[in-house]
C-alpha cells in the first residue's frame, strides 16, 4: 500500500499548455472576422506539453494558413506568442497576444478597399 503512494506521488502529471478564456476570445474575434469575409474557414486547436497552437485553414483538407503558438518556456526570452506562416516563417513573435494579433490587420484593410 505505502509503495503504490509512492509510485502514485513521484510521477508529475503533465498538463498541456493551454489558452486562457480571454486569450481565445481575441484570437477568434480575429478568426471570425475573417470567416465573414470569406478567407478562413476551419480552425484546429492543438494542446501539448510545450504548446497551445491555432491554426488556421482555408480548407480543411489543406496545410495551416497560420499558426497562433502559445509557447510558454519562450515567455522570457522572444516572448510567448508566435504567428507562423503556411511556409513555416515567423510573421510576428512577442510577449503580448493583443500586439502579436496586429499581424493581421493589414489584411483587414487589404478586404475594406
């Protein structure tokens, strides 16, 4: 008995990384804006033991347009947040989701004119 404690209390329970509420309600305040215009129109949400990632699709049956990484062992150094292109490229990195998500205001205007 007293070594099934022990056993039980030594091993960690990994928890994945994952969004907070507020954080997913920006992220899909900019995904829906782009699902009513007619861009974007499926989403993925992976959780891991380093990340909490968004993609982004066109289609479903395709790659990721983007990628929205949590990545908090980077918090300190580049910041946490990280948009990724479909090419693999980093848009934007920081430590702030609000300032990251700016990304994509550029094609906000790009669909208004």
């Amino acid at each position: 008995m007293r070594n099934q404690a022990l056993t039980q209390h030594s091993r960690k329970q990994v928890e994945p990384v994952a969004f907070s509420r507020s954080e997913l309600t920006r992220i899909l305040a900019v995904y829906g804006f782009f699902v009513a215009a007619g861009d974007w129109r499926d989403y993925a949400i992976d959780l891991t033991k380093d990340a909490a990632i968004f993609s982004i699709f066109r289609r479903a049956s395709e790659l990721p347009l983007y990628r929205i990484e949590k990545r908090p062992a980077l918090a300190r150094k580049q910041g946490a947040w990280v948009v990724i292109s479909m090419t693999g490229a980093v848009v934007k990195r920081g430590h702030d989701l609000a300032q990251v998500l700016k990304v994509f205001d550029r094609q906000k205007l790009k669909l208004a004119t």
